[in-house]
C-alpha cells in the first residue's frame, strides 16, 4: 500500500500514545437545560479531551463528523486555517520540535491531523462511521493518513456537497461549487448507512395515470444492457401488435413467465393506446421509505454556506463582521450526516465544533422524534472564547429559544448539556497521583487503561470491584475505599483487606499502594498484583 511521509511524521504517528490523561472539570454555570441528557460540551486542545474523554466513551461513538481547518494558507479566519495559530505553533515545537518551526503548511496540518484521526478512530464502535469535510487542499493528504490509520478497505466514499448557489466571477480558474465530505467506517463490513427520507419531489413522479386500485405509480425500463439468456422473447401488446423483442443491443431483465405474471397482475404500462414498448409500473405504496444515499449533494437538499451564514448570525451576536465565521456548515447539511449514519440514542462526536452546528442538528433530529431514545452528542471547541460564546451560545438558544432578528421568537428544541474544560492531569511531574484526583477519576482511568474499554456506566460506585472483562475481576485499593481514613489505610492489600473485597470467582488484578501478602496467597487467590501509582498507565 503506499504510504504518505512528511516532516515531523516519526514524531506524531504514536503521538497520541503520550498524550497524558486529564481530568473534566464540569462549569456549571456554563451548563444549559438537564446536564444529565448526556450531552457534553469540553472546551480545550482536541488532542487533550479527547484522550481525556477516552475513558468514557471508547468504543461508544456512533457517529463522528468533523470540520478541521481546510488549510488554504487564509490567515484572517476565525478558525485559523492554515494551522499558523500560536496554541498550534507551540504544540508543534513540543512534539515535533526545532523542525516544527520551518514546516511547510502542509507538514504543520499533517502533524496536527495524524495522532487526532488515531484518538478518533478509538471512539467508534465496530459499526461506526467518520465524516470528514475538506476541499482541495489537503484531501489527497487525508485519504492517505486515513488509510493508514482506518485502512483502505474502510473508505467508504467520497460525497461532494454543492456548497454555493451561483458560481463565483472573480474565480481565477474555475468557480469552486463544492466540497469533499470522505466517509471511513471503523469496518466497512458491518457499517451500513440509512436510508435518506423521500423529498415531497421524489414522491411527485408517482402518479396515478389508469385509476390503480393500488395508488400512485411510476414506470421503469424492462431492458438492460448486461445479457440474459432468457431476455430474448416476443411480447404481444394489448393492441395485437407483436413488439419482435426488447430493443436493439439489449434485453429484457426478467424471463418470459415473470412478465407473463406481472402483465395478469396489470404491473405491466403499455402506454395509454395499449401499443407501446412494455414498462414495469412501480407503486409508491411498494417502495422503501426512503433512498439509498448517494455521493452528490446539493444544496437545495442540504443548504449551502450564505443559508449557514444567516443561520448562525440568526443565533449568536458578534462584535463585528469580522469575527463571523466565513464557512460554517448549514445545520440540514449536519442533519443529512446523522441521519445517514445514526439511529435513536446513538452519540454523536465532533471534535472541532466550531459554531456548534453538529449540536444543533442532534436537537432538531431528536425534537422530530416521538417516544424514541434521543440523540447524544459531544462537542469539543479549542478556543475558549469561541467555546463560551459561540459553540455553547448557540446550541444554548436552539435548545432554549430566541428571539430573531425580526423580533420574533422561535420556540425551543428542548435538551440541554454539560459543558466543561480541561483539568489537571491525572498525575503530577513526578510521576505520583494528585492528592485531588477522585475513586471515580481514577477508578475510570485504570479500569480503561486495564481493559482497553471504558467503565459501563453506573459502575462506578463505593466498591473497590469495578467490573468484570473478559472473564477478569479489576480491582481499585485508593482514597480509603473501604473507610480507612488513615494514611494508606485499606490501599494496602493485607489479609484483613482482602477478606473485606467484594468476591470474585475468576483471575483477578488488584491495583494498590502495596502489597502484604506472600506469592503463594497471590496464586492460590489468582491475584496479579499493580503497584500504584508505579504500574499505572499515564498516558
């Protein structure tokens, strides 16, 4: 398989692996409806909350949408795009270091994109899916890094989103209508994508032309181009006119006895004068409720950037024109996305929010819903005050209602979210576990880094048993579990400890400050011993 190699690639490609883990720190005043919906909004370093978030939602995610930097080289956007920005930079010259500093543009969005598309592949589930947009500019770079991380046999497709209404004059070449939305499945084997709704449109070329009993119908072509042995037959109209066989270089798609059958059951048009070339009648009634998707997308389906544009001017106040986002993605084009590649209670993850538009389209989905479980999603925004005052803003008026700019007030879609920053990490620079660091904090972090799976929700309670996988009890001896207040007291695994753990008829790993029992005990009780905080994972 080819490969792509950049500057700075040896130091990003197990970047991710290093990444410390941090902890969330809720800001309740920043929170919006009922926090306990299961929508979360993080605000921090992509790279950070995301290995943050790992814990929880690994092997979770449904659906991942995400709307990187384009890097056209455009300096002045909002969202920086050609990935110049100072948080950037520096990150760069921790990671990459001196070479970070001269990278052309296109090695900067390599190196920033890699161990970020790796941290987002380990929150898909089996049947989960990731889309991408980007333009030009470097999507011939992701398909090459996507392929390495999720492998050429899960690309999926290519979508191109018709993202103008009328072709730009001032172009230099040529008008640039479009955009790339790259689908990848976690496995393509067993992702499938819904169907998309029927348009009123596609509806309206049904039509009943004889009185049906059956309703609505159109006509499709009973010929074909691939030969079949029994496609070569004479038909007889109702008129008497003898039609010799299907037309020139073709042939008919079903055998003599099927047409028969359906001519008996009327599917079959002959025209209205009864002498016509024969078209099988297909009735609305009959056909699925809803269409396969396909790669052309356009904007009278699913908008385009100036319906964007006023969308969001609708939602959330800016100081001036020039801190309005040039591109933002309408919320029907997010909508269509989700549709695709979700189904009720799924969770949805999109790690460069941006003006929060896959938030909003989660509620609009889930108000249209009757008794089904809703949509979650998950959004994560760098810049914090775009965060406060444009991601959160925004999902926060959808949910909650406003007033628009005509003075009237458009109605709420219900939900609500937790939002949070970044906190400290999980350990100190020395290496030690942080005096602030919560059971559950920690009981997550060793649960996830032991099994690779994130604790099942509702387990983390006030036992030292966290749960059970693949046939392994793990075990948290910390922050005085069993009411030992006393320095150490009941992190230390003694006879008197181990008689107090939940029982566990299986291998079982224990995580504590110490261990008093000989390795004799250990065996008979299948006990693998971690120190902590020397045996656990930090990153």
């Amino acid at each position: 398989m080819p490969t792509l190699n950049w500057i700075g690639k040896e130091a990003v490609v197990n970047h991710h692996q290093q990444v410390p883990f941090h902890l969330l720190k809720d800001v309740p005043d920043l929170a919006c409806g009922e926090p306990g919906e299961g929508n979360l909004i993080v605000q921090g370093d992509n790279l950070v909350a995301l290995k943050a978030l790992l814990p929880y939602y690994a092997g979770q995610v449904k659906c991942i949408y995400i709307d990187p930097p384009y890097n056209t080289g455009n300096e002045n956007w909002v969202y920086n795009d050609n990935v110049n920005s100072p948080l950037m930079r520096e990150w760069l010259g921790k990671v990459v270091g001196k070479e970070g500093e001269t990278l052309d543009r296109h090695d900067r969005w390599l190196c920033m994109m890699y161990p970020r598309l790796a941290l987002l592949r380990q929150f898909l589930r089996e049947d989960g899916a990731i889309f991408i947009s980007l333009d030009d500019n470097e999507i011939h770079a992701l398909r090459y890094a996507m392929d390495e991380i999720f492998g050429p046999d899960n690309f999926i497709t290519t979508v191109l989103w018709q993202k103008v209404y009328s072709p730009k004059n001032s172009a230099r070449h040529f008008s640039e209508d479009h955009d790339y939305i790259v689908v990848y499945a976690k496995k393509a084997e067993v992702w499938r994508p819904n169907l998309v709704p029927r348009s009123e449109e596609q509806d309206s070329a049904y039509i009943n032309r004889d009185n049906d009993p059956r309703g609505a119908w159109k006509t499709s072509d009973l010929s074909g181009r691939n030969p079949y042995s029994e496609g070569l037959y004479s038909v007889t109209c109702p008129s008497g006119r003898i039609i010799a066989g299907p037309p020139k270089g073709r042939y008919w798609t079903i055998s003599k006895e099927k047409f028969a059958a359906f001519d008996s059951e009327k599917r079959i048009w002959w025209g209205r004068k009864g002498d016509s070339i024969p078209q099988l009648k297909r009735f609305l009634s009959e056909v699925k409720q809803g269409v396969v998707p396909q790669t052309m997308w356009f904007y009278g389906d699913v908008g385009h950037t100036q319906d964007a544009k006023k969308e969001l001017l609708q939602l959330v106040e800016f100081s001036d024109s020039e801190s309005v986002f040039v591109t933002p993605k309408p919320t029907r084009l997010i909508e269509r996305i989700v549709q695709i590649a979700t189904s009720p209670g799924d969770l949805v993850l999109d790690s460069f929010a941006g003006s929060g538009t896959t938030g909003h389209a989660v509620l609009k989905l889930n108000q249209a819903m009757v008794d089904q479980a809703p949509r979650r999603f998950i959004l994560v925004e760098i810049e914090a005050k775009i965060a406060r005052q444009v991601t959160a803003e925004r999902v926060r008026r959808a949910a909650s209602g406003y007033a628009n700019t005509n003075g009237g007030k458009v109605e709420g879609l219900g939900g609500g979210f937790r939002y949070c920053e970044l906190g400290e990490s999980l350990f100190d620079e020395s290496g030690k576990i942080r005096e602030t660091v919560s059971f559950a904090d920690l009981a997550r972090h060793v649960y996830f880094t032991e099994t690779g799976e994130p604790l099942p929700r509702g387990r983390v309670t006030k036992s030292p048993l966290l749960g059970e996988c693949r046939g392994v009890g793990v075990y948290l001896l910390y922050n005085g579990i069993l009411n030992d207040k006393t320095a150490n007291g009941g992190n230390v695994l003694t006879r008197s400890v181990l008689a107090q753990l939940p029982t566990y008829d299986g291998q079982k790993v224990i995580y504590c400050a110490g261990c008093l029992l000989g390795k004799d005990r250990l065996q008979a009780e299948r006990i693998l011993v971690r120190q902590t905080p020397y045996e656990i994972k930090v990153s």
